[in-house]
C-alpha cells in the first residue's frame, strides 16, 4: 500500500452544481465573482476545492444537472446587490453542514459578514434558542445605552426575546409584533451590515418561535442585501416551516436535494484519503456499506487509517464490520469500550445537547475534574467529541444515537440532575425548564417553581407556547393544593387568545380550586370574562361576571367587575333587557368622580351608551371628557382596549373626528410600544380608516382599512378584528362606487348570515343590507334593514348617526312602498335632530329628499347641503351637493351647474370615483374634468 496522502484542503465531490449555485448566490448577493476559485461544472476531472480540512459530506449523482439552482441567471442584471434564499435538503451524513461550511468560507472571502445558528435536537423546546445564536452575538458586548439605541422602541420587545435584557412587568408583546421587532433587526443589520450572510443548519431541530419568525421572513430575503443559507432534514421539518419546501420569488421550485455518493466519487475519495493503489474491490465495499453516505464513507476511512488496514481485496470483509460501529448499535458498543465513567460523560453531553461546558458536563455525569477531562480525551480520540473550551458531538447523527442509548431511568435522572446543574451554574428557570420537561412528575414544589418561573420569563419574552407547556408539566408535577389555582391561572393566561377553549377550561378548573387569595379570584373572573367575550361568548361573559358580583363585597372590587359586566353587556346582540342596563349604567356613571380608572371606564361606558341610544350629542361628550379626564390608556396593565376606542369614536359622532384621530394616535402609538400588533393594531388601522371614512377621505380610509384586514386575517379568520375590517372595507368600496369589489370581498371573507353575537360597528347586518341595495336586489335588503331595525329597537339603539339602518331601508323602501319610505325616512330625521350633530342631520336629510317628491325634495336637499357644510363629512356633502345640483337641473334652475360642479370636485377630492363620474357627465362640457 502507498503511503496515506495527509491533504490540507478536501475535495467536495459530486456537488459541482450546488456550489455553483453558492458561488452565483454570493455574486448576486456582493456584485463580484469569487477571487481564485475554481468554479466547478467543468466535470469530474476538475473538481472544485473547499477550505482546509472540510469534510465531503454529500453528493449528488455523477453528471446530476443544476436542477436545484435556486437564483435566475438574469437576477441581479441591474448591478445592484441581491439576496436570496438558499436552501439544502437532504437526509442525515449527506453533507449539508459542510456545504454551509462552504457558504461561511466563501462569504466571508468576499467581505461579508455571517450570522450563523444551528438547531438542536436538545435546545428545540428552548424559545428563541436560534435566534439567539443568530443575533445575540452582534449585542452581547454592548452596554445598556448602546443597546437602546441600537433597538431603540423595540428594545422592550424583542431584548428580552434575544437575551439582551430582562422583560418588563408590563403585558407580554403578541407573537406577531415579536415577529415584527425580530424582522426589524435583521433588516437593520442587513443594510448596515451589507451583504450580509445567514446561515441556518438543521432547521428541522430549530425551536418553534425562531424557525416560524425566519420561515416569515425568508420571502424578504431578495428585497435586501442578505442571503439565506439553510439546511433541513426533509422527513423532519414541522409544518409550521413549510415555507423552505417551496421557495419563494426567484428563488425557485424547491430546495436543492443532496444525493450519496456514487460508487466512482467514494472510490477517488478511498485513494485520495489512504493514498494510491487501493483496490477497486476495497473501493466498492466501501460504497456498498455505506451506501455513499458521506459522513459514514469519511467515518470510515478515518477508522481503516486508524487500525492500518491495507486497502485491499483481503482487507475489504473487514469493513462491514468497522462501519458497523460509526452508528446505531455499532457506536453504542464501541462506547461501551472506552468505560463507565466516559460513557456516563457521553451520555451527559448528550442529554445537555449543543455548546456544553466541559465542567457542567462534569457535574451532570458527577464526575471529578481529572476524570472528566480524560473521559473528555477518549471521547474526542474516538471521534464522538471534539472541541476543547466547548464540546460539541462530531455529528448530529452520533449524537442522537448516544442520547437514545441512554436507558430511559437513566435519561429521567440526568436530566433532572441537569436542571439542578444548570440553575446552580446561574443560567436561570428557562435552562434548567427544558430538562425539566423531560423528568417524571414525583410532587417537587421546587420542580413547579421553577417551571412557573420559566413560563413567566417565556410569555414575557413572547413565547405563549413555550410557557403554556411549561405551565402544563408543573400542573402535572403537581404543585400544592394551594398552588393550584394560581398555576392554572397562570395557564389559561398564556392561552388567552391562541387557544380558548383550552383557556376557558383552565380558568373554570382554578375556580373550581379553593382560593384563599380575592386578588387571585377576581384576576381569574376577569380572564375568564374576557376570554369568553373574545370567543363570542358574551352571555356566559356577563353571566361569570354576575356571579361574582353577588358574592364580592369590597365595593372597589364589586365596581371594577361591574364595569367590566356593562362592557360585554353593551357589545351583546342579543342582550335581553338593554334599556335597563342603561338607566343602571346611567345613575351609577352619574355619581362617579373619574377618580380612578375603573371609575373612569364606567364612564366611558355612559359615553358610549349615550351615543348608541342618540342621546343630545353634547351629553355624550361632556361624559367622554369625564372618561379622559385622569388618563385613559389604551394599553393599562389588566385592561381592555375597548371603552378607550369607544371613548374616542364618541367624537367622531359628534363630528369632532379631529379629536378622534389624536387619541388614536396616542393609542396606535402605546399599542406599537408594548408590541401588540396583531388583534390591537388591526383594530387601530381599521377603525381609524372609519373614522377616515366618516371624513369623507376615502383613498385614505381604504389604505388603513386594507392593512387592518391583512392584521386581522393574521389572527384569524371570523374574529372580531375580521368582521370589522372587512364591514369597513366593503362600506368604503360602496362609498368609492366600486360595487363589483365589494361583493367580490364580501364573498371572499364570508361576510354574510350568520352574524356574530357580538356587535360590530358599523353593524355588519347593516352593511350587508347596503351592499344587496346597491347591486339593486331593493327587496332582499328591505327585508335585511328591517330584521336591523327590530333588533335595535328592541334594545333602544336609535341613533343613526351610529347606524344608519333606516336610511338606507328607506331608499330599499321607495321602490314598492313609498309611503313607508317617506315615513321611515322622517323617524330616521326626527331621530338625527335630537342627536342634534350637522352630519347625522344632513345625511337624514339628503335620504328624505330621495324618497321625496315635489318642490319639499329641494328644500329638504338644501337644508342637508346647509347642515353638512358645517361637518367634517365631505363624502356626505358631495353626495349632497350633486343630488341637489341634479334636481336643480332637472328643473332647469341656472344655479344647478354651480352645485354640480362643487359635488364633482367634492367627490374627485374624496376619492369617490362613481360619484364624479356620475356628476361629470351631467356638468356642461366646459366644466367637466379632463
């Protein structure tokens, strides 16, 4: 036999595509070509080389075309830098950790800076795990200042997340505002950092929170100077990362497969690594046992140097069993050989997972310093670990076989020892939790507190997931009786909005519990109450809240739930005696000072009431600035967001929406601050569009309302958020004159019968009424705005300038019964004058006038143009102007061309492009726009 070649660069063979498509990714991604590369795909003869010592891992098959090369040939023609996403797909030992080895090497030759992160089968339970590795190290050495100007509003958010900096004790962001924050970040370093590389290897073992954040963000990759690089299992990624199966944009169909070896590739490896003449018998054996694994082929051969065996035909019946002990079984034994204490290190390393500090190793496996460290020896010159400082398995693959080797008694007892370990080495409830999890519930109250902890480190950090399983497992543990109530708490909490019927049982389940504590009774009604509101569940809401009215005696406990019995009451369609939960709202709210925030919520519920009910509108306002008089926050701990957004629309009502708009503004701004961007920010984007509406800026109102309902459909659909945004949506769509889009939406989102129990404004049974009369079908919406009617009324909801219902059942009226229009028409005017705003009065007004005949058609349509010009609804005053202009005209009075020409430039301003078209074609030819 020759003499072994010992190389100090290795050949990558059979991956000449997928490093063509890592060289032409970098050059989209940095503008240049790679400096003293071969490029590969010249064939088998010109193999392309990769750094010093890298491992051949993975191939594809002899002559395999680029099939799997993921940027265009066109991209990047512009010249300016490109990203991308890049992604390797292929079975474990089949090289995708040394083609990300090589997408790191060449990076970094072209001046780009590289994040990189790995998934661990261990870590995949930690939150945020790879997202740590990722961007924790570009901050860990930066003071508290430097931070906070780095992240700056979104310290508070996604600090705690990456490890930066401890959560506040405010509300946790929402998983879709982290998500933001995290989006930010990596944009931020992106274009700071340009190009900028990524580099992600077994995604398939990345903890949930990280790998959903990056599978979102992986479509903006090619809009940034940022490339991609990741590498999965395919049979083992989780659904919520599908997004890496099919890549986006120019990215292509799919990722690039990876494919063993082919027997002649393993034969060049055999001689290459043990030096020439080997024979071509010892060659194939090689390739048929390890079926061209990479990994396994290297393994191999590294084992065949190590017990000098010729590589020849005699020696070839001896490699089926050296390859035997690279994995499975074979491994164990060979372990099992080096003695117990360093099997006992190995199993500690396997049950700590990725990055183990020898020394904690040591304390897992309760072995002494010395012992440790030659444990440490023989494992790493049986190539099972390497590293010094830090111990890494060689491969995932031997990992996961060490770690299934463990007896099961035996894994328990190691990971509850690691949990021990890790909380004395100062790593906190979060590290040790994750051993936890993997431990037998035995009654340890030290066991529920320190799941308990972790849950809450987690949930601020934005991981309700995490902290729910958390919660679970103690409550399996299980905590003291008198624990209990607080942990299930504790639990439905972190379920809230994510999941509430699992929510709703956990909180009956804790007042089921003896509860020795008021504070933690009350906070337990009070989740209960809001999840079951938020579920659509209104009555039970108000129903759990009743109950403990009756039993509590403290009267500033008793105020606070009474407070929150007359908000779901008054957002129940179906509440049965409204009238009288107004006169008690109204006599309560009437002798409270607004001297603190409970006081001031039941205000702001007479406000709202007041405005439902058409109350004189000056009534309502001097109860909304009661209500805000003191603060009125949209974002206060263990609070709602809604009497503030009830409090605020209150003004735009009343025709104050300058008014409206500050407050919201305030409001949208505590909401982006606490991180709340998904159910909140789309209920602040959406009803803010209302208010735009109102105003009669249509464009706008469109724009707010669209990103409301791309907020709410990220929630989900048939939610509150949903019903709102898309009521709003189709009432702009009417309003712009695009009927054809609003009944297309309206079928697209499922915006019709059955309507939510919940109200909604503006009442979805109400815009739906107005979309069936403007595409013409007068009879079904007659029947739609009665059933409307009936249903208010019954309540005492009678303000039109809140839901005009009988304006528009008046204009489906006049087709067949125009009597019944004209006087429906006259209870909606006599309804809006005791409002008494110039809006709701105009708006009454105009609609008589269309269901009105002779000369009281023109004072009545006058009259609206006087009222609404002292409104800020402009939309209102140009459908005003250019009825009134029409009518004029009809008669042929000279002043009809003015007031036409006013609507049509009215309506062009607004956005309502039915309206100026319909008014442009009856101005005269030198007044109409070109």
């Amino acid at each position: 036999m020759g003499q072994a070649v010992v190389r100090d660069r290795r050949t990558l063979f059979e991956r000449e595509s997928q490093l063509a498509a890592i060289d032409e990714a970098l050059t989209e991604l940095t503008g240049s070509h790679p400096p003293g590369e071969t490029l590969p795909g010249a064939g088998p003869g010109q193999p392309a080389t990769a750094s010093p010592g890298a491992v051949p891992h993975g191939a594809a098959p002899a002559g395999a075309t680029s099939s799997g090369a993921v940027l265009s040939p066109t991209a990047g023609s512009s010249g300016r830098p490109r990203g991308g996403l890049l992604v390797f797909a292929g079975r474990g030992g089949v090289g995708k950790t040394t083609l990300l080895g090589e997408v790191r090497r060449r990076a970094v030759g072209r001046g780009c800076a590289v994040l990189s992160a790995r998934g661990g089968d261990q870590e995949q339970r930690v939150a945020f795990h790879v997202a740590r590795q990722l961007l924790q190290p570009r901050f860990a050495a930066s003071t508290e200042a430097d931070l906070r100007a780095a992240l700056g509003s979104w310290y508070d958010i996604v600090g705690p997340a990456l490890g930066l900096c401890a959560p506040n004790d405010g509300a946790p962001p929402d998983q879709q505002g982290l998500r933001d924050g995290l989006d930010w970040v990596l944009t931020q370093l992106a274009v700071r950092s340009a190009p900028l590389v990524l580099v992600l290897d077994d995604a398939h073992w990345a903890d949930p929170e990280s790998l959903s954040w990056l599978a979102g963000f992986a479509p903006r990759a090619e809009e940034l100077p940022l490339l991609m690089a990741v590498a999965y299992r395919p049979e083992e990624l989780p659904a919520h990362a599908e997004a890496f199966r099919s890549l986006p944009g120019r990215a292509g169909s799919r990722p690039i497969g990876l494919e063993p070896l082919s027997q002649a590739a393993v034969s060049r490896l055999v001689r290459e690594t043990l030096g020439t003449p080997a024979d071509t018998a010892f060659c194939q054996e090689c390739w048929a046992v390890t079926a061209g694994n990479p990994f396994e082929t290297v393994e191999l051969l590294a084992k065949v140097r190590d017990r000098g065996l010729a590589p020849t035909e005699s020696g070839a019946p001896l490699l089926r069993d050296l390859a035997a002990a690279i994995k499975g079984s074979g491994l164990v034994a060979r372990l099992e050989c080096l003695g117990t204490s360093t099997v006992r290190f190995a199993w500690a390393c396997a049950v700590l997972g990725t990055e183990i500090p020898p020394a904690l190793a040591a304390a897992v496996a309760g072995l002494g310093h010395e012992e440790a460290a030659d444990a440490a020896d023989a494992l790493r010159d049986a190539r099972i670990l390497t590293g010094v400082g830090t111990l890494e398995f060689v491969h995932p693959l031997i990992a996961t076989a060490v770690y299934r080797a463990i007896p099961a008694g035996v894994r328990v007892a190691l990971h509850g020892q690691a949990a021990w370990c890790v909380t004395d080495a100062g790593q906190g409830p979060s590290a040790a939790a994750r051993h936890l999890l993997e431990t037998h519930p035995e009654g340890d109250p030290w066991v529920v507190r320190q799941l308990r902890a972790a849950a809450r480190e987690t949930l601020r950090a934005g991981a309700p997931d995490t902290a729910r399983a958390h919660l679970a497992r103690a409550l399996r543990e299980p905590p003291p009786a008198h624990e209990r109530a607080a942990v299930l708490h504790e639990l439905g909490s972190a379920s809230l909005l994510t999941e509430p019927a699992t929510t709703v049982n956990h909180l009956r389940a804790a007042l089921d519990e003896p509860i020795t504590d008021p504070a933690l009774r009350r906070h337990i009604v009070y989740r209960l109450s809001q999840v079951l509101a938020h579920s659509d569940r209104l009555a039970e809401a108000s129903d759990t809240l009743a109950r403990e009215i009756r039993v509590t005696q403290d009267p500033k406990d008793r105020l606070r739930l009474l407070s929150e019995q007359f908000m779901w009451d008054a957002f129940r369609a179906d509440e049965p005696d409204h009238p009288a939960r107004s006169r008690r709202l109204a006599r309560l709210a009437d002798r409270l000072t607004g001297r603190d925030l409970t006081e001031r919520y039941v205000i702001g519920l007479r406000t709202w009431d007041a405005i439902q009910r058409g109350e004189p509108a000056h009534v309502a306002l001097q109860h909304a600035e009661r209500a805000l008089d003191g603060g009125l926050g949209w974002a206060e701990p263990d609070r709602l967001f809604e009497v503030p957004v009830l409090v605020a629309l209150a003004f735009t009502y009343a025709d104050r929406p300058d008014r409206t708009e500050e407050l919201f503004a305030a409001g949208i701004a505590d909401f982006e601050k606490q991180g709340w961007r998904g159910a909140h920010l789309s209920f602040g984007y959406t009803l803010l569009g209302y208010v735009r509406l109102r105003r009669g800026r249509l464009a706008e109102a469109e724009d707010l309302v669209r990103a409301g309902l791309r907020l709410a459909e990220r929630v989900g659909p048939g939610t509150p958020a949903h019903w709102y945004a898309v009521g709003i949506l189709i009432e702009t769509l009417l309003a712009r004159g695009r009927v054809a889009e609003a009944t297309r939406t309206a079928a697209d989102h499922a915006f019709a019968a059955p309507f939510p129990a919940a109200v909604v404004f503006p009442d979805a049974q109400t815009v739906h009424g107005e979309l069936l009369l403007a595409r013409g079908l007068t009879g079904q919406a007659a029947a739609e705005l009665a059933s409307v009617g009936r249903r208010l009324d019954r309540r005492g909801i009678r303000n039109p300038a809140w839901c005009p219902w009988q304006l528009h059942l008046a204009r489906a009226q006049a087709h067949d019964a125009p009597e019944l229009a004209h006087a429906t028409a006259r209870e909606a005017l006599t309804r809006a004058r005791h409002f008494g705003t110039p809006s709701a009065i105009g708006q009454a007004l105009r609609t008589a006038a269309e269901v009105t005949t002779g000369a009281t058609r023109v004072d009545y349509l006058k009259e609206a143009v006087h009222h609404l010009e002292q409104s800020s609804a402009t939309y209102e005053l140009a459908c005003a102007l250019v009825a009134l202009g029409t009518e004029l005209r009809r008669k042929g009075e000279t002043e009809a061309a003015d007031y036409l020409e006013r609507g049509h430039d009215m309506a062009r301003r607004c956005g309502a492009d039915g309206l100026a078209e319909a008014s442009g074609m009856l101005l005269p030819t030198s007044g109409r726009a070109t």
